[in-house]
C-alpha cells in the first residue's frame, strides 16, 4: 500500500474543496471496496477526504410521497429500515442479497453504488486491464469470462456492475442527488451508470468533482409483486452471476406496469423499457413471462466462459415474474 495524507471534512463545501484541492485525491466512505483496492495496488489515491463526518445519514419522507436516502446510510440501516421494507422491500431484498452482515454495517448507499467491478484482472496488476490501465489492453476476453457481461459489452472492456442495490434502484426508477463545484444536481439512475464503450475505466457519468448527497426513491415502490433473485455461485457472501429485480403494478390477473432490471449481465444495472412494455395489459403467466425474457436476452453475446448466462437470465427472468406475479412455479 502507497503512503497518502488524509482529512476529515465537516461539511459538504469543505469535502468538496478538499477534493479539489490534492492530486488524485478520492472520497472515503465505509473503505471496504477502496481500501481493498488500496492495498493491492489498483486504486492508487493519494489524498483521502474522510466523509464519514458530514451527516448525510437520515432517511426522510420527501415531499409528495417517496423517500430520501442520504449517502452515508449503511447498507444494513437501509435494508432494516422500517418504511424500506414496508413501501421498497425489493431494495431490502437486493440489498441483504449482497455481501456480509459485517460488510453491510459498515458499507454506505452512495459507496455501494460506486464499488468498482469484480473483473478478476481488474484486481491482478501484473495483467493488462483497459479499466485499470486505460489503452493496455482486456484479459478477460480470452481470458476466464465467466462472472463477465453478455450485453453492452465492448472491445476494450467486458466487465459487469457488482452492485445488487444498484439493481434494486434501477427497477424502482431511483435518483442520484450530487453536488460539485457548479451546484446541485439529480441523475436518473439509468442515466448513472455507462457502458464500457472506449472509456471503460469510466465506470459512472458522476463527475470527477462531485459528491453524492443522496439516493431519491419515487413514491411507487411494487411493494405488493416484487422479487429479487440472485444467482451466485455460493449461496451467500458472492457477487451475482446473473440478478433479477422485477416489479409488477396488477390489476386483478393483469399487469398495468412491469419493471425488470438484471444485475450482473452488463457494466450497468440492464433495462429494456420495450421489453416490459409488452406485458401492459397482458395476464400474469409464464407464456408471456417467457416472451418478455426472450425479448430482454435478444441480443446478447457471451464469451467461452459465459454463455450460460444467457439461458440462466431467460429462465431468471421468468422465475422472478412468476414470484412477482405470485404463481406457483
Ligand atoms: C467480500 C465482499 C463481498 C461483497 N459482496 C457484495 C455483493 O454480493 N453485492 C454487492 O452489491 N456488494 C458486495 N460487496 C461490496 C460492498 O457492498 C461495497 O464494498 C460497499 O457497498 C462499498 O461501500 P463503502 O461505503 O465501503 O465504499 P468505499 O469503499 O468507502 O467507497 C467506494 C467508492 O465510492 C466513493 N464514494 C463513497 N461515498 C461517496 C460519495 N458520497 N460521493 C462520491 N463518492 C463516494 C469512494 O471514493 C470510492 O471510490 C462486497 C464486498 C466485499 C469486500
Ligand atoms: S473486462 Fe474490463 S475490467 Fe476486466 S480485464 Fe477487461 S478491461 Fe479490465
């Protein structure tokens, strides 16, 4: 591990001023993604602006329904909060899916939804990675693929989003609040995230500068059918192979409004907004689940290591639906 200097900012002015004002300086949070990366060589900071101080900790009602996440709840606090489960238990869900108790104490929401990719060679410095090391090159695409994407993938990079919050978020049409030298401003979430394109060691559309203040949850939270399916390699402490966050608004046996986001097939949480449009006023069963999975896999590539993951997110998608949908499976 490098040597770096450190501060303690109070407030959000003084974060951001001390961002500005080091040489590759980085916020830090929990630290259990950073510090790791720290350690090994990947992420090499050399300034840190401890945030830990500045509030940002309180989940509030907004005004005209939803709810405001600061950046600096924990992952657990979020999960266990009382009007999260109640109203948003897809995100509880997604969120318990993910990592350890211990690690959820200790992780924040903005800090989660910036964890860097699990790409096996994006954590071995003595292999070239276009994420790590901009022009040098991607291991994975020869290499052993197997937790790598099957859509929006590219030449330069084949990496995929760890989060599973940042899933749950995508099928609930969540907010990113941040704050930067020119003011405040909001983020759609499928607007946060990127694709890899030439630039994969951009993993977000956050600027450099700015501060994640807060996560908006809209007033619409599918709390009635719901599911989120993770499947792993383990059953538990393991990053997704392929996750599902499905979302239904019923009327009777028919579907009003269908939202599904897949985690761990892509460099970003995976929407197909055409593809849930299918299922407007259509009956819950799995003959039209199945058309939508189609839908949302056509397309999709895979890699030696990968491919099952095309037929795992078809029948994922499906499985998720028929629990949303409440069907017996
Ligand atoms: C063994 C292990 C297993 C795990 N399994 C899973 C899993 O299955 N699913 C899952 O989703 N996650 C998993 N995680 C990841 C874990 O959830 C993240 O490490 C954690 O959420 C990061 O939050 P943090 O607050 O510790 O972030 P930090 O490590 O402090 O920061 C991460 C990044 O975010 C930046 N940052 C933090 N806060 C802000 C802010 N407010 N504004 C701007 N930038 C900010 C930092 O500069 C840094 O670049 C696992 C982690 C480990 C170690
Ligand atoms: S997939 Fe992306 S992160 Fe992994 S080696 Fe290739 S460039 Fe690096």
């Amino acid at each position: 591990m490098r040597s770096f200097t450190y501060t303690r900012a109070k407030d959000v002015p003084s974060a951001l001023q001390d961002l500005s004002s080091h040489q590759d300086a980085k916020f830090i949070a929990g630290g259990t993604n950073l510090l790791d990366l720290m350690k090994i060589d990947v992420m090499k900071p050399r300034h840190l602006v401890d945030i830990t101080g500045l509030g940002m900790k309180s989940i509030e009602e907004r005004k005209g329904g939803g709810l405001r996440l600061g950046a600096l709840v924990t992952n657990a606090d979020t999960a266990y909060h009382e009007q999260v489960e109640k109203r948003y238990p897809l995100l509880s869900h997604a969120i318990l899916a993910g990592a350890s108790a211990q690690l959820r104490n200790k992780a924040t929401d903005a800090g989660n939804l910036l964890q860097r990719t699990r790409c096996y060679y994006f954590y071995d410095t003595a292999t070239p990675c276009n994420k790590r090391e901009p022009g040098s090159g991607c291991s994975a695409i020869n290499g052993y693929n197997r937790n790598h994407a099957i859509l929006g993938h590219s030449e330069h990079c084949i990496a995929t989003h760890p989060s599973d919050m940042a899933v749950g978020l995508a099928a609930l049409e969540a907010t990113i609040r941040v704050t930067g030298p020119q003011g405040e401003r909001e983020i759609p979430i499928a607007d946060f995230y990127r694709l890899p394109g030439d630039m994969p060691q951009k993993d977000t559309n956050l600027g450099e500068d700015e501060i994640i203040t807060a996560i908006d949850l809209p007033s619409r939270g599918f709390a009635d059918n719901y599911a989120y399916l993770k499947n792993r390699d383990r059953a538990s402490y393991a990053f997704a192979l392929v996750s599902v966050a499905a979302g239904l608004e019923m009327d009777g046996d028919t579907i009003k409004e269908a939202r599904i986001a897949l985690g761990g097939v892509a460099h970003k949480p995976w929407r197909k907004p055409e593809a849930e449009a299918m299922l407007v006023g259509k009956k819950a069963n799995r003959e039209n689940f199945m058309t939508v999975a189609d839908a949302y896999v056509q397309g999709a590539a895979g890699f030696k290591y990968n491919e099952f993951k095309i037929e795992l997110a078809r029948r994922s998608i499906v499985r998720a639906l028929m629990q949303a949908a409440k069907i017996d499976q």
